[in-house]
C-alpha cells in the first residue's frame, strides 16, 4: 500500500497537555476509523508545544517556531492506505479539522535505477 504522511495543525502553541476529554475521545476513536476504510496509522508522533521550537536560518538561530502563525504542526503520522483518495478519506475524519487541519502528502520513494 502507498504511504502517506499526514500532518496535523493546531491553534498555536498546539499543547498536548491542553487536549480536552472530549477530543480525546474522539483521538481514541480515529484508528477504527482509520481500519474500516482499509488504511493503517504505521506512526504517530505529537510535538511538544511550539513555543518550544527553535529555529535556523543560515547561521542564525532563535528560539520560537520558523513563523509566527495562528496554527502549527502539532504532529504527524504515516499512514497506509490502497490510494490517495482514501487517504483523503481518512484525513477528513481526523479530529485535527474540527479547529486546525490536516495536510496529506505522499512519501517519496525515489525512483528505480
């Protein structure tokens, strides 16, 4: 099956620590989602708060994320799933998309020799 990464957006600062009960319900409840239109979370990661980020540019480096925005990466999974479309599918049913987003991209495999 294809892979795709899935890249989760949170109102900024995005802190796990601040995730509600009822969200978390509904996070408990994603990886049936997930199963039962055929994908499969392989990974999952969750960042700690963006106002723990530093970051570079060239020789400089400042703490604080890259930009300064109203939402952030707040994590990321790889996902499996037959195609793009139900990966699609399968993002649109993340709790992320009630106040934030998803973004879906394909990983690169690099082509054959």
């Amino acid at each position: 099956m294809a892979q795709y990464a899935v890249l989760i957006y949170s109102p900024a600062p995005a802190d796990p620590m601040e995730i509600t009960p009822d969200y978390l319900a509904l996070l408990d409840r994603y990886p049936a989602q997930v199963e039962e239109l055929g994908g499969k979370i392989v990974t999952g990661f969750a960042l700690q708060p963006s106002t723990t980020a530093t970051a570079i540019r060239g020789d400089l480096v400042t703490d604080g994320p890259f930009i300064e925005a109203k939402e952030v990466v707040a994590g990321f999974f790889v996902l499996e799933a037959p195609d793009l479309d139900v990966a699609l599918k399968i993002a649109k049913l993340n709790p992320a998309t009630i106040d934030g987003g998803v973004e879906v991209r394909p990983l690169f495999v690099p082509p054959a020799e």
